[in-house]
C-alpha cells in the first residue's frame, strides 16, 4: 500500500513537471509559487534575524516645526471647567495658515 503510495506521489510530480514544461513551450506563464501559511509555525529564530542596513537617507526624525519662526502666540482659554480644577500643563501645536506672507501662530 504504502509503495503504491509512494508511486502515485511520484507520478503526479512528473505530470505537474511535463504540464509545466509544456506551457514553458506554448509561452503560457508559469505556475505562481505559493508558500505555506506560517500562522502555525513556531516563531522565528531571533538569532537569524537579518541586519538592516540602515535608514534612507533624510527619514530621520526630526521636529517639522522646530524651524518656523512664530509670529503670534494666541493661548486658547479652557471653559466650562468646574470651579477650582488646576491645569495640569498644556502641549503647543502650530498652525501653518497660507498667506500671501509668512504668518505662523502658536
């Protein structure tokens, strides 16, 4: 049993091998390659890792708005706040509004 399996394996590699060679005749594309899922495969190996080879150039981080020169600060009240509430600092944001001359606010 197992050798007639063995046999049929090995014949239906052969048919896969001549269909394909037969469309590499006609000039039909090939069959796509499709990989096995490895959603069940243990993880990766971090050891195999592959090293990057760095960033491209200019996608460094940097702060976009560290070079704006600002020409109005308008701080923005808070309302509707309960009485006595503290204010627990704040975070700047800039708007770059476009004008006929430069006018950024913060």
């Amino acid at each position: 049993m197992e050798r007639l399996l063995r046999v049929i394996e090995e014949q239906q590699a052969e048919i896969r091998a001549l269909r394909d060679e037969i469309k590499k005749l006609k000039g039909l594309p090939r069959r796509p390659t499709i990989r096995p899922s490895t959603l069940n495969a243990p993880p990766p190996d971090p050891s195999r890792k592959k090293t990057r080879r760095g960033k491209r150039p200019g996608s460094a981080k940097r702060q976009k708005t560290g070079e704006l020169i600002i020409h109005e600060t308008i701080p923005v009240p808070l309302q509707g706040l309960p009485q006595g509430t503290r204010q627990n600092g704040y975070e700047d944001f800039v708007v770059q509004d476009l004008k006929i001359e430069a006018h950024n606010v913060c």
